[in-house]
C-alpha cells in the first residue's frame, strides 16, 4: 500500500491509543508486524504553548517502528499550521489529523469527532497541514456525529488533500457500543480512490481477513484487540509469536531509555493490567504490580510470573 509516496510495509495498522501508544508498546507491535505505528492524539495548540514539554512527551520514537506516525488534535487552522512544522514532529514519516475522539473535553473545544459536524473547518485544518509539510497527511474519522454522513465527510476530506483516510465504523453517539459498522466502511472505500484503513472491532486474525473482505479496504487499523496482546500482529502477518514475559520487560527497556523509573512504573500499570488479562493467576499479579512501590519491584513481579 502506498500514502501519497510512502511504502507502507503490510496492510496492518496500530491505532493511536490515548495512555497506551507509548514509545514502547509502539515498538514491541511494530517488532510483530504491525506496519504502520501511531503515537496517541497529540494537541496540535499544546506544541505551541508547550512550555513544559508535556505534549513532547508523547512524540518519543524508535527506529524498531517501520513507518512512523504521529497523530495531532485541533479545531484552528493556524496550530496545525504551526504543529506540523515543530521540530518534535519532523521525525515521523506521516501525520495522521484526529476527527473521531468522542469525549467531551475534546468535542466541547470542537475538536476529535467535532469536526464531523463542520465540515468547512475540518478541511481548512486539513489544507493547512497539507500546505506546510510534504509529509502525508492522513484523517482518522468515525462516521458520523450523530448522524451517518461518511461518505460525504470521506469526500471532502479528498478534496481536501487527504493521502488515506481511517474509518473507525461507529458515530460518536454510539462510542463504544454495539458492532462497528463495516458496511458504512465500505462506502467509503467504494466512494473514495485514496487508500482506506477501517478500523473497529478486530480482535484476532480472522478478524481480519473478515474486515477486508466485507470492506474491501487496503487497510486495517487495531486498538483494542492489540492491547496486552502484540501478538495479533504476527498471526496477522505471519511471524512467530513472542512470549508475553519477554516482550512485556522490553516495552519497559525501551520506555526507559526516554523516561524516568517514576512515569515507567506509573503508566506500565495500565499495561500490566491489559497483558495480565484472561492470563492464568492474573488477579495476584496485577494487585502485586499496582502495589508496587518502584519500577525495579514490578520488573521482579513480571520475572517471577507465568506470563
Ligand atoms: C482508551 C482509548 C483511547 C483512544 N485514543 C485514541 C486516540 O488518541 N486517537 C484516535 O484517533 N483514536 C483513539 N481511540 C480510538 C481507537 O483508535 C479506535 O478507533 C477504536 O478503539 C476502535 O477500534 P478497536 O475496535 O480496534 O478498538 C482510542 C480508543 C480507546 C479505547
């Protein structure tokens, strides 16, 4: 698959992922096939006002990841003007524009999924990345606010200059509930003639081949079914699978080496209690973990379990 001149390695995305697409489970998926890898939303207005480096924070990359892709938020032209030329963001090989988030902080600033409603905006915020970067600029959108209106936003965001578009197949109204709407993806993919990543509700290999078949999709992209389980991945692609332990104690080495043991030990137990998941013994070693006082303790928990 191709994004304006970018090789994409696979037709397998890792979906940005707030508090989990950190720089470490960015590489451990990448190592099992993932292709293309997104760093969770990043606030577009927040690179310029960033005094504290909080926004930076998020953008820490590897080379373990095969095409690099950050994701930014916004709702004014003028910050993703500025966001997409910020140093932070010159390493990534793509920039993928949020147009899905549902949560009200976001939605309330006319951000995320906001956008779907005001569709002017969300292709001046689009041309306004596209005119100052030569990178690929990609949408990630749901399929409507309230309403189903897809194909028409999908449209606009091509006339606009999108290289690829990622439909997640649920409104914001819906959130999480019920099935991701694969037919709708399909539309899109029918109406468009940029590459198409649908998103929603893959949770193994099967999956997978079902999605794109339904939706004829050069592309798929997976939250949910990669957390605690980079594994998909490589039953995905093809690849041997790693043992959980293993690559459970390198997600920590690789986040170390960009953060310090306190924010480790604090945002690793999010992940502890996903790899844990339906894992015999599981309840004892995730209150172990989250009881834990330092890093170096939940490392020993890690080592001495089944995982
Ligand atoms: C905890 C959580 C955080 C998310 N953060 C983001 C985000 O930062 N950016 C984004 O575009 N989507 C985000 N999503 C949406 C996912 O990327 C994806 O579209 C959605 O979960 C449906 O795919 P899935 O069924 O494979 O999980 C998030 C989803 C969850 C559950």
């Amino acid at each position: 698959m191709k994004i304006k001149n970018l090789e994409i390695l696979g037709d397998v995305a890792l979906a940005p992922i707030a508090g989990y697409t950190d720089v470490g489970f960015r590489a451990i998926c990448a190592k099992q096939g993932a292709g293309i890898t997104y760093t969770e939303m990043a606030s577009a207005k927040g690179l310029y006002y960033d005094k504290a480096a909080k926004t930076q924070e998020l953008l820490n990359t590897t080379d373990d990841e095969r095409i690099k892709a950050v994701q930014l938020f916004g709702s004014e032209p003028f910050f993703m003007s500025y966001a997409v030329k910020h140093e932070s963001i010159q390493k990534f090989d793509l920039i993928d524009i949020n147009m899905g988030c549902p949560v009200p902080k976001i939605v309330n600033n006319g951000e995320g999924s906001a956008l779907l409603k005001n569709i002017p905006l969300a292709q001046d915020i689009l041309k306004a990345a596209k005119d100052n970067t030569e990178k690929p600029v990609t949408i990630k959108m749901r399929i409507g606010f309230n309403d189903i209106n897809a194909v028409e936003f999908a449209l606009a965001m091509q006339e606009a200059g999108a290289d690829a578009i990622t439909v997640h197949g649920r409104t914001r109204k819906e959130m999480y509930t019920g099935h991701s709407h694969w037919d709708v993806i399909k539309q899109v993919v029918d109406a468009v003639n940029i590459p198409v990543f649908a998103n929603g509700d893959v949770e193994s290999y099967q999956d997978f081949i079902d999605i794109k078949a339904q939706t004829g999709a050069q592309g798929v992209m997976i939250a949910r079914g990669a957390l605690g389980n980079p594994n998909i991945f490589s039953q995905i692609v093809g690849k041997s699978d790693r043992p959980l332990k293993e690559m459970m104690l390198e997600h920590i080495e690789i986040m170390k080496r960009f953060h310090n043991e306190h924010y480790v030990h604090a945002n690793f137990k999010k992940h502890m209690a996903c790899y844990c998941k339906g894992k015999r013994g599981n309840k004892e070693i995730k209150v172990k973990a989250f009881e834990s006082k330092t890093l170096d303790e939940m490392i020993a928990i890690i080592k001495d379990s089944d995982l």
